[in-house]
C-alpha cells in the first residue's frame, strides 16, 4: 500500500504528465479494442455450423473469366454421385440471396430468399433456434411451400416472436404462401445477406412438369483425410468430360472455404484495420515510454537520494511500477469508455452488406482483450524505463545535477524513440494515404453513361400471370408507354439487372466471321444484355458509330447487335465495325450484324466497364424477366415516384413498383467499404501522427530544458536567437526524417499486402509516398516550433546562474 500511496503522490505532483499518458493510452487501447471486437465477430468467432473449416464451396471458372459459372441442377447432382472427396453435398441457387417481392395485405415489400436443397442445413450442421430447418422431404415437387428465417429477419420483420411458425409469407411473384418452420441461429449468413431460405426444387419447377430449371452452386463437406485440392481436381475432371459443352471444357474448377466466402471483400480490410490498431498501440506505447524515461531521467536525483538512503534497485523499480501500472488502468478504463463508442461508430457507418453485424458489441471476450491489451500496453511502456531510470550512479548524480546527468543519457534513447513513432506512423498513414487516393479515383471513374436524373425501379409480377416472353413482350409494351406518358418522365426502359450487380452469368462465346476455330476458342466470353430502343437514351449513352436498335428490329428481321468500343476493338482493331458480323451460340451457330458502337459502361461494375454486346429485346437471343426499370426523368427522379406506382398499379393490376430510387443512392454500395476503409484508416492515421507529433515535441522540449546551460553558453559566446532556433528545429527535422526514411522503406515493403483493396492506385505510388513523407515533415517542423521558440528565449546570464 505504500507504493501506492506514494505513486498516487508522485503523480498528482505531476497532473499534466499523468493526464497526457492517460489519455494517450485510452486512444491507443481504446481504438486496439475496438478493432479486436469487431475482429472478434467477423474474424475469430466460428460460424453456427458444425466443423466450419471443412466446408467448402465449389463452382466453375473460364480461364478468361473471373467471375462463377453454375451448374444445372442435374449435372451438380451427378457431379455428387461421382465426388470421393466431399460426403455430403447440397446445392443453392447460383443467383444467391435475391430480393424477391413478397405480400402482407395490400403492402408489397421485399426479403433475401435464397433457394437451398433440402440437405443444406444438414451439409452445414447448423441447428436452428426455433422450430425445424429444411429438410429433403421439402424439396421436391409437390411438397408444401415451408422456409425458414434468419435470426436478423426474425428480428427485425416479427420482433423476435416466438409464436412466428406457422406463420405465412405470401410471395408476390406467384402468390404462393409460405409456412415459417424454422429460426435459423444468429450468425448463420450463407449465401450472403439471405433472410429466408426456401426449398429449390418446388420453387423452380415448371408448372404441369416434373422438369426444373436452376442454375446452381455446391456446397459440401471434406471427407476425413480429403483436401480442398482434391475437390478443386475433381471438379475440373467433371467439367472437361467428354460429354460436356465446349465452354465447359475450358473450364477449371474453383474451391473456397466458406468462412472466406462469408466475409468476402471485408476479410483484407479487417486485416489492415488490425495491423493500424497494433502500430497505434505500438506507437502509443512508445510515446508513453518516452514520457516515462523523460520523467525519470528527471528524477534521478530523487532516486539516487532514495538509493544512498538505503533503497535498493528492486524497489525503486518497485515504486516505478506501481505508478505505470496506476497509469495503466487509468488509460485501460478510459480505452473500454473509447472503444464503446469507437463501436458504436463503427457500426453506424458499416456498409449495410457487412455479415454478422448485428453481433458486433463489447462483451466479456472484448473486456478480456482490453485487460490484455493494457497489460502488453504496460509491460511495453513501463518495463524498460522503470530499469534504465533506475541504474543511476549516486555519487556522480549526487555531484554533478541532474541536468547535467539526465540529458546526456536521455537523448539518443529519446531521440531513437521519437524516429521510431514517426516511422510507425508514416506507416499508417501511407496506408490511410493509398486508400484515400483509390477511393477518390473509384468515385471519380468514368461511367460512360449519365447518372443524374435517372430512377431505377424494381417491378413486382405475378409470374403465373406472365410466364412467358411473349406475355412479358406484351406487358411491356402495355405499359412502357403509360410510364413514358408521365409528365416529367423523358424515357423509359427495362434493364436486365439493377446497377451495380455484377456480371450476373449473361456471358457468350463470340468470333468474328473469317475467324479459324483456334482464334475463336481464344476468344474471352463477353457480357451479353438484352435492351429496348430506348434503352441507350434512358440511360445517356452516346452513340459513337453507326446507331442503336429501332422498332424495326424485331423477330423475323436480319438480326443486329450494338457493341462495346473494347469489342470493336478486340475483333476489328481501328477498321470500322459497322457491317461486319459476329457469330454466336454454343456452336457459334448464328449470325448476327454490328449496327452500332458504344462506350464501355460502368453498369454492372464500378471498378470495371465491361465489354458488352447488346441484343434488341424483340430480337431475344436468349430470355430474361423484365423486373427493373430504367427512367430517365427531366427533375428529381424521387418526386416522380408516387405517380409512377400509381400508373403502374392502374394499367396492370398484377404489377407493382415494389421499390425506386434514384441511381446516386445505387453507388452507396460499392463506395460503401470503400469508404470505410478510408474512414477507418484515416482515423488511425489521424491518430498515429498527432501521437508522434506529441512525441516529437517532447522531445525537443525536454532537450532545450536539459540543454539550458549549454543554450546559455552559445549564446553568451555569440550565437543568436536564430542560430538557436535553427539548431533545435534542425535537430528535430533529423529526428523526424530518420523516422520518416524508415518508414518510407517499411511501406514500400508492407503497403504490398494493401493491393486488394486499391483501384488504379499500385502500393508503392511514388506521388502518395511522397506526399505523407512530406506531411509528417511539415507537421513535425510544427511540432518543432515551440520548443524553438523556448530556446531562443532563454536568458544567458540566468541560464549560467542554475547550476
């Protein structure tokens, strides 16, 4: 008790300094446990499933491609029968979880329905929370409609009720009602963002038929002793089989663990948030370090009075220790205060996608990670200044004063750990710097097509009203014209997918006629879309050549295609496309003639404008469900939805607008972790350099407070204020560009591991590099500035008189 009482005396003596490593320590703590939280519930926790890293998720891949080709059902069950390596195996919908319109009353609103075998949730080894999961008998033809939710849907569609099976939600596509069986448990988010999951097979079997139609992926599970490579090998023998389609013989197989696939793009940015939080803790640490062995420098007469009194050095290290530790909790309390709320920001900015976000909250595990993280923190700061303090020469520091003693010992030490948070921030904010520029870059790209003024709906149908293309045909043309007549409404078009939604599997095979069949099986696949004539005006694409499609070009008429300038490209070079002629199909069997040429756009992905050839929607190579519309508007698009529901519900009684919004709110999801990260990087950026600004101001004052005498003697033999200043300032522009010629060869070596996550930015650009070296210079010349000015103050005459 009496160290304590006599730490507790020593630091109110000392109010500034404790509150400085007080609240510097609640940053870095706060901040470290923070990230470990949220690494704790998207990282380290284990999905609700049984065995997780033997999961695994299966599908093809084009070697030109970079995206997954599914399965038909029939051939992922017999791909099933033939595995050694996987036992058992299930099947999910290739598009995911899709929003899917359902029907409670007159109010039309939309869930993530993922379609799953019914062995998904045995292959998984998930148990649900309340009631029963799917099961085989639910997934085949004629079985009764049934799903179950996630624990998120639960939540937040039914208020967590327990009385919610038996309970039905009425599909607005087919009107089809269905039972609630099951909860599944928290945590459980495969395929991403699903709120119910429903039996494949009922739900797409066509209707008289025993026949079903789906494209699917695979899931399944390692046999003891079985490796993902070996599954990876199986699957590309499948595919190139003999009786498989040529494209599928140029195929491989791809195999992902599923806790990988779970966090998708978010695992890279989690890593890079945990790898800022240590080098802030690191930084943090040193920076209270330094304040520690400054201050007990600056005590080393009191301690070598303590060592001549009779104290030996293990309990002057003792009594030194008991006030870091002191400082210590103080800063780990505060850190717990920080980290809640550096949480609960977390969570409010996180991008709606993020999976297991609603389990991100401190807990127990997260409180034991901050005791752990202040004890480091402790052991780092506190350990080697309470020693080297302690080593003190009694005679000689009894003799000679302490400035004298202190600051000969003190600089280089001070000096190498001030180099040191300087080169760890610069790290940071490299970092931070690099994500900064591909955010600006990425929310700067050229779409190619213009966004302002355009509304993207998604239409609600009955299918068992328009289970055709000739009824969707004629439902279009029923009711583009009546949306078209709204006043304000300049053009109107469906589109195949909303923006933003990736390739989606409309892909072709395609060669240039005169092509020999070598160079057309080197061909990439190619985006294919299906448009209307007023597609390319709804969405202000320019038209570079030739033109785009007219009400002339409909079935029965010489087929045409619009093309992509990287397509005119890839098959023309700089001769003019127009005329010339593209086959097509599995056998590349049809003909088609270029009558236009386009941009590449930037609709189906922010990051890439893909090539694309465009078909006329009354020309239909292939079908698609027309349930997003594209609408040009001549004010703000959001004013004009109320009228566009209503037209909607008046011309067709079984469609709906069952959402809208403007396209500028489409871009919040791939900015979104984007964003994010940048935020998130530059938060400890922001907090490392100001950490190391601190550090490096410190430094330089306590070298003018322990150089004093020695400024004085300058100063009476002729040097003046400038020179003085000069000195200082030079001193601390070296100790600032030690720190940043470290850091800048740190980064060149570790920024490599950010390359996931940048766009058009490489990890070592010279201009970032350049920029963050010279910021952290600039603001270690600030930092620099007051003690210089203290300096250049300093009174000869008086400065000689104290010792």
């Amino acid at each position: 008790m009496l160290h304590y009482r006599h730490a507790l005396r020593s630091l109110a003596r000392t109010p500034g300094f404790a509150l400085t490593a007080i609240l510097t320590l609640a940053l870095g703590i706060g901040l470290a446990t923070a990230v470990f939280t949220v690494a704790d519930a998207l990282l380290l926790r284990r999905l609700p499933v049984r065995d997780q890293d033997r999961l695994v998720v299966l599908w093809g891949q084009a070697p030109d491609r970079g995206f997954d080709y599914p399965f038909t059902l029939d051939e992922a069950r017999e791909f099933a029968r033939r595995t050694r390596s996987l036992a058992p195996v299930a099947f999910f919908a290739y598009e995911g979880a899709w929003p899917t319109p359902i029907r409670d009353g007159g109010r039309i609103s939309r869930l993530h329905r993922a379609l799953v075998s019914g062995e998904f949730f045995d292959v998984l080894g998930a148990q649900p929370v309340l009631g029963r999961a799917l099961q085989a008998g639910d997934d085949v033809v004629g079985a009764a409609p049934v799903l179950v939710l996630s624990h998120g849907a639960w939540q937040r569609q039914f208020g967590g009720d327990p009385t919610v099976l038996g309970r039905q939600i009425v599909m607005h596509g087919n009107g089809v009602a269905y039972t609630i069986v099951g909860v599944m448990p928290q945590g459980l988010d495969y395929p991403r963002g699903a709120d119910i999951w429903a039996p494949l097979v009922p739900a797409r079997t066509r209707p008289g038929t025993d026949s079903t139609v789906a494209d699917v992926e695979l899931i399944g599970r390692l046999r003891p002793g079985a490796m993902a490579a070996q599954a990876r090998d199986e699957l590309t023998a499948y595919l190139r089989r003999a009786e498989a389609s040529p494209w599928q013989r140029d195929m491989h197989g791809v195999v992902h663990a599923l806790p990988r696939l779970v966090l998708g793009e978010t695992r890279p940015a989690l890593i890079a948030f945990a790898a800022a939080a240590g080098l802030l803790l690191l930084i943090t640490c040193i920076n209270v370090a330094n304040l520690l062995l400054v201050r007990g420098l600056a005590r080393v007469r009191e301690i070598a009075v303590r060592s001549a009194l009779g104290a030996g050095q293990r309990q002057v290290v003792s009594q030194l220790l008991v006030e870091n530790a002191l400082l210590a909790f103080a800063g780990g309390a505060l850190g717990v205060v920080v980290a809640a709320a550096a949480v609960r920001s977390f969570v409010a900015v996180a991008p709606p996608g993020l999976p297991r976000l609603d389990e991100i909250q401190l807990n127990a595990t997260a409180l034991a990670g901050a005791v752990g993280i202040t004890g480091v923190a402790m052991l780092i700061f506190g350990l080697a200044p309470a020693v080297i303090t302690s080593r003190v020469e009694i005679e000689r520091v009894l003799r000679s004063g302490t400035r004298q003693s202190a600051g000969r010992r003190s600089r280089l030490g001070t000096e190498g750990l001030v180099a040191g948070q300087v080169a760890l921030a610069l790290l940071v904010l490299s970092a931070a710097g690099l994500i900064a520029r591909s955010l600006i870059k990425l929310e700067r790209a050229e779409l190619s097509f213009e966004p302002s003024h355009l509304l993207i709906g998604d239409l609600a149908l009955r299918y068992d009203q328009f289970d055709t293309a000739a009824k969707q045909q004629a439902l279009l043309e029923r009711l583009l014209p009546q949306v078209r007549a709204i006043p304000g409404v300049r053009a109107v078009s469906p589109v195949v997918a909303g923006p933003f939604s990736g390739p989606g599997g409309w892909d072709g095979k395609f060669a240039a006629e005169g092509q020999s069949p070598e160079q057309a099986a080197a061909n990439p696949m190619l985006n294919m879309e299906v448009v209307t004539p007023d597609y390319f005006a709804t969405l202000g694409i320019a038209v570079h050549r030739g033109r785009v499609f007219t009400d002339a070009d409909r079935e029965g008429a010489p087929p045409v295609v619009v093309i992509g300038e990287s397509v005119a490209r890839l098959y023309w070079g700089t001769a003019d496309p127009i005329g010339k002629r593209l086959r097509i199909g599995e056998h590349l069997e049809r003909a088609v003639s270029v009558v236009g040429v386009v941009p590449d756009t930037r609709y189906r992905d922010l990051r890439e404008a893909r090539p694309s050839v465009y078909f006329p929607m009354r020309q239909p190579f292939f079908p698609f469900e027309p349930v997003t519309l594209a609408i040009r508007t001549t004010g703000p698009p959001t004013e004009l939805v109320p009228a566009i529901r209503r037209v909607i519900g008046e011309t067709e009684p079984g469609v709906a607008l069952a959402s809208a919004a403007p396209f500028g709110s489409f871009l919040d999801g791939p900015l979104a972790q984007p964003r994010l990260n940048a935020l998130l990087l530059g938060v400890f950026a922001g907090s490392a350099v100001a950490l190391a600004a601190v550090g490096l101001f410190g430094a330089m004052a306590t070298m003018v407070r322990q150089r004093t005498r020695e400024l004085g003697v300058r100063m009476a033999l002729g040097a003046t204020a400038r020179d003085v200043r000069r000195m200082v300032m030079g001193r601390g522009l070296a100790v600032a560009s030690v720190g940043s010629l470290l850091g800048l060869l740190g980064a060149l070596l570790a920024n490599r591991l950010l390359a996931a996550m940048l766009y058009e930015v490489a990890p070592t650009d010279p201009a970032t590099l350049a920029t963050v070296a010279a910021l952290l210079l600039a603001v270690g010349l600030v930092a620099c500035y007051v003690p210089a000015r203290q300096a250049m103050r300093v009174d000869p005459m008086a400065a000689l008189r104290t010792e």
